[in-house]
C-alpha cells in the first residue's frame, strides 16, 4: 500500500488531462510514468523530493512494474512516503556520487529525474554537472528528464513575472543545450514546453 501526506496519484492523472499550468505539470510527469510502464523492473532515481509529486509519481509505476525508486535531497524528506518497499531516500547533496551509489545496489538506471538545485551561473551550472556526472549511470535507451527549461511565465510582462526565476529557468536550458553540445550523439534531446518546461534525454548509445 502507497500512501502520500501531501498527493494523490489519481489526481495527478485527472490533472494531467487539463489545459492548465498545473496540467501541464501533470502532463510531463505522467509522460515519465507511462516510459516507466513500458520497462521491465525499471529503477528510478530522483534528485529532489520537496513534498514528493514526482516521487509519488514514480513509486506509483515502479510499485506496478517491479521496479524501485531512489530519491534524493538536501533535507530530510524521508517521511514523505509511507508503506513502500520500493522507496528508499537518501538525504544527500545529489552531485556526491559515491554516496548515493553506495546506498543501493542499482548499478545502472532507466531513468533519472532532476528538479533540484539551479544556480545562475552560465559555466559549470549545476545542471551541466549533475547530467555530465549521472549520464553514465544511466541505461542505454534510458532518459534523463530535467524539470525547468521554460521560463516563459517568468520572463517580463509574464502571467508569473519574477526576473531572478526567469534567469534561472534559462540557465536550466543553456545548460542542457551546452551538455548536449559537448556530448554530441549521446542523447536525443526533446523540450516540452508549458507550465515550467521538461526536457527528456533519451540516452543513444553507451
Ligand atoms: C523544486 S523542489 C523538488 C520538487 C519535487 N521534485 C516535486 O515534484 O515535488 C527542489 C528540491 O531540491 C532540493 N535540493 C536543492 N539542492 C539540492 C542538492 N544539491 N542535492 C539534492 N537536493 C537538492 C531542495 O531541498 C528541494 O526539496
């Protein structure tokens, strides 16, 4: 049994069905759970927990296929989920490798999300560190989905106008393109745009 403190899956499934921001949200995280649906024992690791929409998400498809889901955050955000076996949560900075590998017996994963920390810096980004860091810990034919690549609500005279968001969902983007430029022929690269944005990075070759 799945319980969540702050989502249900089932709504997150009406959600993605509506035309709203929220939907939108919705919509990218269910594309990530129907890729799941498609894999045999799929494991999963997250970078950013928070109150656990993609957690609850993704523990939802690995509980159905066989799979299990690591997720990973600064603060302690163990008790997010209760009643799975397929979880484990590891309170961890998500660029220290070593000790999230250790946690686990997973050598290699289908997919690997990424909603964490965003800097504003244009080189050495922490996006750029975390997908030249993780890639290869990712199955070929699996993805890399990175969560904040639109910042069109954010930019000015937007519905959400913020400068310092803006900025940060743009330096989210750069830094995929730059990764994607410096890795050529890795990944297949497909941007879906609305509400923040998700890229997923479909992983070519070893
Ligand atoms: C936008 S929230 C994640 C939202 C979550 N994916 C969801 O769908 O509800 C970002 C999270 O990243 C965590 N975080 C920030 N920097 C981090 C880092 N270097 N390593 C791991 N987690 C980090 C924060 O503590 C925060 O909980």
């Amino acid at each position: 049994m799945i319980k969540f403190k702050h989502y249900k899956f089932d709504d997150i499934v009406s959600s993605s069905k509506k035309k709203t921001s929220s939907g939108r949200n919705a919509f990218f995280h269910m594309k990530e759970y129907d890729f799941l649906m498609t894999r045999k024992n799929p494991n999963v690791l997250e970078f950013g927990v928070a109150l656990g929409y993609s957690t609850c998400v993704f523990i939802n498809a690995v509980e159905k296929t066989g799979g299990f889901l690591y997720s990973c955050d600064i603060i302690d955000c163990g008790d997010r989920v209760i009643g799975s076996g397929k979880w484990k949560f590891i309170k961890c900075d998500d660029r220290n490798v070593n000790v999230i590998m250790q946690s686990g017996r997973i050598k290699k994963f289908d997919l690997i999300h990424i909603d964490s920390f965003i800097d504003y810096q244009k080189s050495n980004s922490h996006v750029i560190e975390l997908l030249e860091k993780w890639s290869k810990y990712l199955v070929k034919g699996g993805i890399i989905t990175v969560r904040g690549v639109d910042n069109t609500p954010y930019k000015k005279g937007g519905r959400k106008e913020n400068y310092r968001k803006a900025l940060m969902y743009e330096r989210v983007h750069e830094g995929i393109e730059t990764f994607l430029e410096d890795n050529k022929g890795l990944f297949k690269a497909e941007f879906l745009y609305g509400s923040v944005g998700m890229a997923y990075l479909i992983k070519l070759k070893d």
